[in-house]
C-alpha cells in the first residue's frame, strides 16, 4: 500500500510545528514569573513580621508617650493661665505666654517621640535653630519690644491712669500694648513710645506715691531782713488747706547767691495737687513779697569806677 504526502499536507505539518514551540516558552516565562512573585511575597511577609516583632513595643510606647505628654501639657497650658489671671496679668500676655509654653513642649514631645522611633533628630534641631536664629535677626526690634510690653505687663512698673516720664517724655498713660504705651501729654498731644525704651530706660512714675514734696525757690535783697521773709511765707502756707502739716513745712537760705538770698521753700501736698500748689504759691509769695516791702532782685553787678589819678596815686 503507498502512501503520498502532498505539498499542501508538507507546508501544514511545517506551520504547525514552530507554533508549538513558542507556546511552550511561554508557558515557561509564565511559571518563572509567578515563582519569582511568590517568592517575593515570601520574603516581604517575613520581613513584614520581622518589622512588627522588633518595633511594635516602641511604636506602643511612642504612642503611649505622646498621648499622655499632650495630655500633661494641656494641663500644664491650663495651669499657667491660671496662676497668670490669678497674678492680674495682661489678657493678652498670658494667652500668649500660655500658647508659647505649650508649642515650645509639643515640639520638645515629638522630638522625644521621634527620637524613640529611631528617627534621627539632630538635623531636625539644626535645622529648627537656624530658623529661629534667622527669624529673631530679622525681627530683632520688634521682639525687643515685645519683650519689654511682656516685662511691663509682668511688674506693673506703671498702670493705666498713672503720670510717667520715660524715653524722654512726660503724660498720662492711656493704653499699655503688647509693643508700646500711649500717652496723653500735658497739651493733649498723644505720644506712642516703644516698650523697648521704656523698659530699658529710666521711668519715674509720678502716681506711685500719695503725696509730693513741693520746693519753690525765691531770693530777697540782701538789704531785706530773712525772719520777716520767712513770716510772710509761713503764713502764706498756714492758709493753704492742701498742705500737710507732716512732715513740717520749712523756709531756710539756700544759697547765699550772686545777687540775691535764696530762701529754700518745701512742703507737702497730695499728688493731685502738686501743680495747683506750685503754681498759686508762685504768684501769692510774689504778691506777699511786694506787700511787704521785701524785694525780689534781678540779677545784678555791682561795678566800681575808679578815677585815673587816684589809680595813679595808689
């Protein structure tokens, strides 16, 4: 029996064949693939396990650490607000002394926390000082200022009301800020001046004390007798209901002047009424002088001429 092979049965056999050998590459790369994928499941699951055991304790703790630090500071926060309104201090001053204490320990806790996760800090803290350097540069005037309003509103150096002289001027303080005070002047000017340079400065606050010393000086002719002079004031102050009779008002020389005898008058009066008493016994010691007779000298020079044949003579 023969049996023939023609070309067309020949080119199906020849097609047939090399498509049987790339499905079996394939099914090849495909088997690799998914070793490969397996075995990297494998060793991520183990490592996974591996990260757990090892830092489960610390991440318990970091967690324990910082719910019961922001807890403690919230407390803290709230206690300093406390003794700050127990104190009378400034509103504004002590929510703000109280917002900085609580940011400057929250930041101090997640360094601690970061710290416990193994996370490393020192370049956090560098990077944390450089800005705070470069921000207290740039700011340097107005956290000065601000310093001295938190300074003021601490020790109360002046309140509202009180008559002050600082940074070279005088008023009455009508509002104290955070970065400076306001005055209301004698003429009814406002006068705005820094914290800075009051709290840094010579202050003398006027208000403090009850009472004040008032001193006037006055001279008499040396032609003029002192125990009348001295009468004439006395009495003068004997009249005046504001002045205190302690400490003792005094009339005493002074200075023995160029000129004239400079009497020295001191007395007490209340704070209020400094001025007022200053400026009535300005006027009613001239008008006592002028009645009687005790005079009030200009400056003056005594000049002697001498002839020119005496000078020869002498």
């Amino acid at each position: 029996m023969r049996i023939g092979f023609n070309s067309q049965d020949t080119n199906a056999a020849a097609a047939a064949a090399p498509s049987g050998g790339a499905g079996a590459g394939e099914a090849a790369t495909s088997s690799t693939s998914t070793t490969e994928v397996a075995d990297w499941m494998n060793t991520a699951s183990t490592q996974l396990v591996d990260l757990t055991v090892a830092y489960a304790p610390r991440v318990g703790l970091a967690i324990v650490v910082l719910v019961v630090g922001w807890v403690v500071i919230g407390i803290f926060r709230r206690g300093i607000n406390r003794v700050l309104g127990m104190k009378q201090i400034d509103v504004t001053v002590g929510h703000f002394l109280g917002n900085l204490a609580s940011i400057s320990l929250k930041i101090m806790l997640l360094l601690s926390v970061a710290g416990m996760l193994g996370i490393q800090v020192t370049s956090f803290i560098a990077i944390l000082s450089a800005a705070t350097l470069a921000i207290g540069m740039a700011l340097k005037g107005t956290l000065s200022n601000f310093a001295g309003g938190v300074s003021v509103m601490l020790f109360r150096p002046y309140k509202v009301g009180d008559f002050i002289t600082g940074a070279g001027q005088s008023g009455s303080v009508q509002s104290i800020h955070i970065f400076n005070t306001v005055l209301t002047t004698g003429d009814n000017q406002t006068v705005i001046i820094p914290n800075n340079a009051i709290s840094t400065g010579v202050l003398v606050n006027s208000s403090t004390q009850s009472t004040r010393r008032v001193q006037i000086d006055v001279g008499i002719g040396y032609e003029d007798d002192i125990d009348v002079a001295r009468k004439v004031v006395m009495d003068l102050i004997a009249k005046d209901k504001r002045v205190h009779a302690e400490p003792a008002p005094m009339v005493a020389v002074g200075a023995l002047g160029a000129s004239s005898v400079d009497l020295v008058i001191r007395f007490w009066v209340d704070s209020g009424n400094f001025w007022p008493a200053k400026f009535d016994f300005n006027e009613n010691v001239k008008k006592a002088f002028d009645a009687a007779g005790i005079n009030i000298p200009y400056p003056q020079q005594v000049v002697h001429h001498v002839r020119e044949k005496d000078a020869v003579a002498s």
